[in-house]
C-alpha cells in the first residue's frame, strides 16, 4: 500500500502532500529525492521505482508536475505506477491542464480528489465519470460562489445511485437529441484461389500474369468486378511479397497508386473500381545476375469492402427493445469485407 503522495514543482517545491496511513512519510525524503534528482540527471528521472535508504518512491512526470508516491512495504511496483498515471489523468481532465499556477489555485479540489481515489493506501474509485457525480469540476461560478459563501468545498451533497450505469466510464441516465440503436452484421470472405481453378460468387477477380526470362520478369495484373452485388465496392487493395532474388521493381498502374515498401512489400491502393477501365498493374522485376528465370512466384493478397451487403444472404427483421422509456429509432447495417483473401500466380 502507498503511504504518502507529493506533488512537486519543476524547482523541487513540494505543492501538495497527502498523507494516506497512520504512519507519516515525513517532507524529507523529497529532498533527498530532488538533490539525486539534480545529481544524477535524465538518468534518474526515468526511474519509475527508485529504493530510497528509508522507502520506495514512485514517480511519475507530466507536464512538468512530479508525482511522488512513498511506502515502506512490498507492494506491486505496477499498481503504484498505473495510480500515479491515472492521478495525473484524472487532475489534467479536472482542471485542463497541469501546471505549478492551477495546482495551486485548486488545491482544494485537487487535495478532494485525492481522498476519493485511494483510501488507507489502496486505490479505491479511479473513473473520472463517477468522481464527477461526487466532486464538481471547477468553474467560474463556483469560483464566485466560494467567495460570496465562504465555502470552497465542492463535494457533491449526494452520493452516487446505487443503480448508476454497470459501465463505469458511462454516465447512468445519458440524454441525446437522438436515441438510435444499430446492429452491425460484418462479414468476412476468406478464399484460396490458385492459378488453375476459377471461384465464381467472387465479387471481383484478379488476373495475374508472370512471364519469366532473361534475368527479368513481367509483370501484369488485372482486377475488377466479377458479380456485381449492387453495392460500391471500394477500398480495394492488393498486396504481395517481391521474391528475395528481386534486384530491383519497376511498377505502375493505370489506376490508384502503387508503393514499394523497405521489406519488399509491394501495395497497391485501388480503392474503387471505375467504370470505363479495368485497373492494371504491369512493370518488370529485375533477377539477380546468375538467374535466369524466376522460380517462385508470389502470392496475391487482396482486399475490398462492400457497405450495405452480406454476401451469406443473413438479414434482421425484426429488433425489440423492452423496459426502455425512450422512443428508439432502429436500424440494420451489414458490411462484407475480405477475410484471408489469397490469389496465388
């Protein structure tokens, strides 16, 4: 368990100190952490778990703000680091931003916080959604409120329902100008076609051409629409791996482009198909000097996307929602796309 936090400056000043256990980790010990701090350098700052002669510090930096955290007992060295970092989180979403001037300025809140999220050295409610229903975020209101009051607490008078949303970063009762409901059905096409066999209920195809001599090897690929499902197909891709023997590629397309990535990688981006032209791929691949002929041919990897069609026929007919007050507005939308999608030339 942890048992004190510091927040300190950028100049090593100690902004905040929270004590969480029975047994005080007394303001020293950020001073010997700042002078290893400032003797050591960039090296000791990028220590997460440091042993102390007397605890074990954690820290954690952002944006220029250090969180300090201290015990004297063996304690997962990942829980004390996720805390500090969702500490961090949770203040810079509060006050928008972390920074030496609005640490002080709400200190109040900051120090409120602190006690919600750990309790006796345990993290405890963490989840920005739930600490906003018990601690206000601050605001110029509240602001003014607390000097015309005198009070500055901004702990909410109410706890939280104990029917509050199941999903803790959802709020319990949301409110939206439209309450929609929509079931995606997203299919996957995986299919193994050789260079011998032909698949007919393919949406498009893909033709490729290898001749093979001299040292060199045309290429020539053709792609288009096979069955024609009634909806776009677009974002067509194509894949394949350049044989190891391949000096050099010289590649182009007559439509979309074509790039040559450092692991010999070579992508072409379709994306739809038009209408007056079947999409081309041709060039030449240079072999090493002592082949003549290329004796691995690649494979194809090919990919597509098709809105509005499941290609298996599946439909919903019917969707009910029972026991929600809200009128709904109901929906169904299928997507295919390519799964494990080979060509093999």
């Amino acid at each position: 368990m942890l048992q004190c936090i510091f927040l300190l400056s950028d100049s090593g000043e100690v902004m905040l100190e929270k004590q969480l256990t029975g047994h005080r980790v007394d303001r020293s010990i950020c001073d010997w952490f700042w002078d290893q701090s400032i003797s050591q350098g960039d090296s000791f700052k990028s220590q997460p778990v440091i042993a102390s002669p007397t605890h074990y510090l954690f820290q954690v930096v952002q944006e220029g703000i250090t969180f300090l955290a201290c015990t004297q007992v063996e304690m997962p060295p990942l829980m004390g680091i996720e805390f500090l970092c969702r500490v961090a989180d949770v203040l810079s979403e509060y006050l928008g931003g972390l920074n030496e001037d609005v640490i002080k300025d709400n200190f109040v809140i900051v120090y409120e916080l602190l006690d919600e999220m750990i309790d006796n050295g345990f993290p405890l409610t963490t989840e920005p959604n739930i600490l906003r229903e018990m601690i206000a975020p601050p605001n110029i209101v509240s602001k003014v409120l607390s000097v015309v009051t005198g009070n500055s607490s901004n702990v909410s008078d109410t706890l939280p329902g104990a029917t509050g949303s199941c999903v803790p970063w959802r709020a319990a009762d949301p409110k939206y100008a439209n309450n929609e409901v929509y079931v995606d059905l997203v299919e996957e096409m995986d299919a193994v076609i050789n260079r011998v066999k032909k698949l007919k209920s393919t949406p498009i195809y893909v033709k490729p051409q290898l001749t093979s001599d001299a040292g060199k090897c045309r290429v020539n690929v053709l792609v288009g629409i096979k069955n024609d499902p009634g909806k776009t197909i677009d974002s067509i891709t194509l894949q394949f791996q350049l044989p190891p023997c391949i000096l050099s590629a010289d590649l182009t397309s007559n439509h979309g482009t074509v790039n040559i990535l450092s692991n010999k990688i070579c992508s072409w981006s379709i994306g739809r198909i038009p209408k007056d032209k079947a999409p081309s791929l041709t060039g030449t691949l240079v072999l090493e000097t002592e082949l003549e002929r290329l004796h691995v041919f690649p494979t194809f990897r090919v990919g597509f996307r098709i809105m509005g069609v499941a290609l298996s026929g599946l439909q919903i007919d019917k969707l009910d929602l029972k026991t929600v007050p809200n009128r709904l507005y109901k929906g169904f939308r299928a997507l295919t796309r390519a799964g494990e999608f080979e060509v093999r030339s």
